[in-house]
C-alpha cells in the first residue's frame, strides 16, 4: 500500500486529534511488507491503536466486531477478495464510517476518480496519493482530520431533529443569522469583502447544520422567506460597517427555488434601495445546478440584478457538466473554484492544470475568480502563482458574525495578508 521512507520519520511534527489517539488506524494492504512500513510510520507519529486487514472483506469484518472503531483507513486500491473500490461501496451502505486515506500505484486520475467517488458517496476522505507516500504526506493527511469530523461522525452523533413549524419560527424570528467570511486580494493583498453563510443555533447553543434547514427551506416554500430574512440582516451590517468607515463588498447564496420566482428579483431591488446600500457592493452566488432547474427563470432573474448593478457568482465552478456552457449564457461578473481543485492541486499534476484552465478562462472572460476552501500556504501560494484573483478559506479566516467584523479587520487582516505577499 504504502513505501514509507521511515528514516526522516523522526523530522515530520504531527498533532494528532484526540479521537485518532483514542480510536487509532487500520491499515488495509494484501502486502504484510507494506502494512509494517505504514505501522512504523504511523507509531513514530505517536498513534498507539493499530489494525490491520489483508483484504477488503477482512476489513470490513474487523470494522464490525471492534467495539471502539478505528477513526481512519488507510485503504490500497489494489487487493484480492474484495478491493479498495468495493470497500468504498460497502462503507456507504454502514453505520459507522471512518475517516479515509486512499492509495494507489494506478495513475492520478483514476485515484482521483475513485476519491471522487468516496465524496460523492458522502465518505469522508483525508487525500487520495499515489505511491510512494513519504511521511510527510501521511501526516498533513491525519492533521486535516478535524476538517471532516462532522462529516466522520454524523452518524454517531444523533443531528437536531427540525419540523417546518420550528424553521418558521426561527425564520420569522430572525434566529438564522448571517455569519460572514473574509475573501482576500491576491495578486495585490487586501480585503475583497466577505461571503455570506446561514447560521441557526438551537436554544442550547448547538449549531444546525445548512445542510438540514436549507433543503427543508427549499421543499416547503421558506427558502424565498429565509432569503430576505438573511438578506435584511446583511444590509443592517453593511450600513453599521459604513457607519464606522468600512465598505465592504458581500456575496449571498441564492436557491434555484428563489430563481425561479418571479417575482424575487424585485423584492431584492427594492430592499437594497430602501437602505441606501449601493447594488454594486453585493454579488448572488448561484450553484451550477441552480441554473438548469428553471432556465429561463434564472436567466431572468440573474439578467435584471445584473441590470441593476448586483454582481453574479457562478458557485462551485467545475462540479457540474456544464461549467461552460453555463457560462457562456448567463452575465457572470465572478467564477468560483470548488475546494476540490485547490485542494488536490499542490500533488496532483493534472488537477493543478483544470485549476490553472479555470482561472485563465476567469481572466480572458475578463471575471474575477475566487478560490475557496484554502486551508494550506501550499494552494494558497499555487493560487497567487497561477494568477488567481481571491481567496477564501479556514487558512485566512473562518466564518464571524458580522458584530466581529470590524474588530477583525482591526486585529487580524494585517497578519493574513502577510500570508499572500511571499
């Protein structure tokens, strides 16, 4: 599975989430030369609870008799009885899913094919590499662990139970609140301005995720409601902001459901002028799939906020099978790049080229492009070098709420703009 040089083990610094020291790895290779490198790699690293598997099938069965499941697998692809593709199939079919390392001695773009299908199956996956995998790989694997906790532990923590009644509730009572992320200049470093992200705590304090509200929203006709009630908080941040000298640009998520309104674009016009804020200070970010659901809709809606000066975003660019026939019928002013092409870029020779097409295409359409989910100075640094226009990610700043912007901006913009000048 794995060729480890273990001789610079020893130089590779790895801070290891708790619940990979309690719960510990299993390591799944037919090779037993291969499962002992990747062991003494991983107890260098500290990691004390190990497992191994020769096979798939073995695998699977030891995942089911251990009381305390190991946290990560590291999985090869290549194997008898059952190989790593099919593990991936069975895995999404169990209750209990650990986090995934993938390799391989295939070619890049079938380990990226299969940890594309990982994803798609809702597995959390840790990376996907071809061998050999040196340490310091394996490492940078294990520490992104805690980025796809809630993904890895969805299914043992049971999520917050939401009826339409209490959506509304909380919809009217301007419960779900605006939390704001900063996106960064980098070819000349400075503030561009902040994304927009729906937030709902329950009466304990305990977060709800989007991903339960939204489609919740969406199915029985809240989403337009939800919409304005986050867009109304917005403008009462950005004439606060302006108040105190900040103007600061946002962009906000729209549904396809509120696209398909009629009636929707005029309702965002009007509450935009009634507050003063300028329309060229917002941009809508809209999904791929937002755009075929109801395409002469959304091409209308999308054209008179273009008309009357609102940017638009085409969100998760290259996710979809139509990115460009996409863009060549709908005003963009922005084209975001998904985290999966920045975050497989650094190691993978033909994701780092989609990555660079993607940001030339932004530059010769004469649109911005905007990067997200930059959690290492390693995409950040490739981004900058590519050309890539902004940023945004947990490396530069984690989502706020708007009462903690200005003092951001005070305290912390400086030290992440040193991040984009080297």
């Amino acid at each position: 599975m794995i060729f480890l040089n273990t001789s610079v083990n020893s130089a590779v610094n790895v801070p290891l989430h708790p619940r990979i020291v309690e719960q510990g790895v299993l390591i799944v290779d037919d090779s037993r030369l291969q499962r002992k490198s990747a062991e003494q790699c991983l107890i260098s690293f500290g990691v004390e609870h190990l497992y191994e598997a020769e096979n798939g099938q073995e695998a699977l069965a030891l995942l089911k008799s251990l009381r305390i499941p190991p946290a990560v697998m590291l999985l090869d692809l290549e194997m008898p009885v059952l190989d790593g593709i099919e593990v991936l199939q069975h895995l999404a079919t169990e209750n209990y899913k650990p986090a995934i390392i993938l390799v391989s001695s295939s070619d890049e773009v079938l380990i990226s094919a299969v940890a594309a299908m990982a994803e798609a199956l809702h597995l959390p996956i840790l990376g996907a590499f071809r061998k050999p995998v040196y340490p310091a790989i394996l490492a940078g694997a294990l520490a992104s662990f805690d980025q796809i906790e809630p993904v890895h532990t969805h299914l043992i923590l049971p999520s917050t139970d939401i009826c339409v009644e209490r959506l509304t509730s909380a919809i009217n009572s301007n419960l779900i609140v605006p939390f704001y992320q900063p996106k960064i200049e980098l070819q000349s470093p400075g503030l561009a301005g902040v994304e927009v992200l729906a937030r709902w705590n329950d009466d304990g304090g305990k977060a709800i995720s989007p991903e339960q509200f939204i489609p919740l929203a969406e199915e029985n006709n809240l989403i337009c409601a939800l919409t304005m009630s986050i867009l109304d908080q917005v403008l009462d941040d950005m004439v606060q902001w302006s108040a105190q000298g900040l103007l600061l640009p946002v962009a906000i998520n729209l549904s396809a459901m509120s696209l398909a309104d009629s009636s929707f674009a005029n309702a965002i016009i009007q509450r935009v002028a009634d507050k003063g804020v300028p329309a060229r200070q917002i941009t809508f970010e809209v999904t791929e799939s937002a755009l075929v659901i109801d395409l002469p809709s959304a091409l209308a809606t999308i054209s008179r906020l273009r008309l009357k000066g609102f940017g638009c975003s085409i969100d998760d660019y290259g996710t979809g099978f139509s990115s460009m026939q996409q863009l060549s019928r709908f005003p963009f002013s922005e084209l975001k790049i998904d985290r999966s092409f920045v975050k497989d870029a650094p190691t993978r020779q033909h994701v780092r080229n989609i990555l660079g097409s993607a940001i030339d295409m932004g530059r010769r359409l004469g649109i911005a492009t905007v990067a997200e989910g930059v959690e290492t100075v390693d995409e950040l640094h490739l981004l900058k070098s590519l050309g890539c226009k902004q940023a945004q990610g947990f490396l530069l700043a984690r989502p706020m709420p708007g009462s903690d912007v200005i003092r951001w901006v005070e305290q912390e913009l400086e030290t992440t703009l040193r991040l984009c000048q080297h």
